[in-house]
C-alpha cells in the first residue's frame, strides 16, 4: 500500500482547472480536479483504449464533449461513465467551488 496525500499529489492545471493526480499506474489513474464557479477547464481528447469515470464530490458542474456538443450535469453525488474516446470538458455551474473526482483504465 501507498498513501498519497494532497500535499504530495502530482498537481497541474487544465485551463481554469486545478487537477491532482493521486495515483498513476500501467492499469489505471486516479484524482480530482477543482474549478471555482464559472469556471471551465481544459479539453481532455479521451483516451483511445481507456473508460474514464467522473464523480462530482461537491459543487454542481457539466461535463461537456466539444465535439459533439453533448453534456451530462452532475450534482453532488452523481457519476458519469465517459466511453474511449470521448472529448471532455467540465464547467462548474454552481455557485460553490466544485470537486470532481476521477479515475480510469488502464492506462496508454
């Protein structure tokens, strides 16, 4: 076992968006990203051999595919399945900061 913490996660930013990577391994990755309100963060393009999972762990957000123009919202407690592949972006449209929770694999 391995116990990261946020202090000594990887952190970067995706636009507007403060991601930390936890975990990162050749089957899957793991961590959040944080957007104030209004806020939209980078584009991800998918990834090509990979299932992603969204998990809105606070605030209210949209998770958007620029592509296709489709979104899902996510409030508090709600998840998103995001296929290989897809193009995605989130917005946080609360008015609270947002966290969003993220995993996925394996990794390419």
């Amino acid at each position: 076992m391995q116990k990261i913490t946020k202090s000594n996660a990887n952190v970067s930013l995706d636009g507007l968006e403060v991601c930390r990577e936890y975990v990162r391994t050749d089957k899957m990755w793991f961590g959040t990203s944080e957007l104030l309100p209004g806020q939209t963060g980078g584009v991800d393009h998918g990834h090509p051999v990979s299932h992603e999972v969204f998990f809105a762990a606070k605030g209210h957000v949209i998770v958007r595919n620029p592509e296709s123009g489709s979104f899902y919202e996510l409030e508090e407690a709600e998840a998103l399945l995001i296929e290989e592949g897809e193009p995605h972006e989130i917005t946080n449209i609360g008015t609270i900061p947002a966290l969003v929770v993220w995993a996925g694999g394996p990794t390419q």
